[in-house]
C-alpha cells in the first residue's frame, strides 16, 4: 500500500531532511515516490544517507556499509 511522506517544498524538506534547492527536492521526491510504488518505505535516516553520497559526503564503499548496518546483508 502507497503511503504518503512529508514533503515541504517551502522550507525544502522531506521527512525533515533539508535539501539545497527545489529541484533537488522534486528530482528526490519522484525517485522515491516511484520506488515507494515497488514497495521501498523511505526512512529520514536512508534520505540523509542518499544526500551524503549524491554530495560526495561519503565514499562508495561507506554507503553501502550504511545501508548493510540498515537492512543487513
């Protein structure tokens, strides 16, 4: 079942977690609403983990650990 998610696009946030413009936002917002159709349930903890990584925050390898430390191997 589809579940809705907060998304602000005044104060640019989804489920809480700030994004740098309004594109961003909306480019964020179609991937995950297309996925949450497949069954994916966004978390604030995976939003802020996928920005990390798109901003080069963290490498490759450390995001994948993360999302292991998430849902387990």
């Amino acid at each position: 079942m589809y579940k809705t998610i907060d998304i602000d696009r005044e104060k640019l946030t989804i489920m809480g977690v700030k994004f740098a413009d309004l594109r961003t936002l909306e480019n964020t917002a179609n991937a995950i609403g297309t996925n949450m159709f497949e069954g994916f349930e966004p978390t604030k903890e995976l939003i802020e983990l996928y920005l990390e990584w798109k901003r080069d925050s963290i490498s490759e390898k450390d995001f994948i650990s993360r999302l292991y430390s998430f849902y387990g191997k």
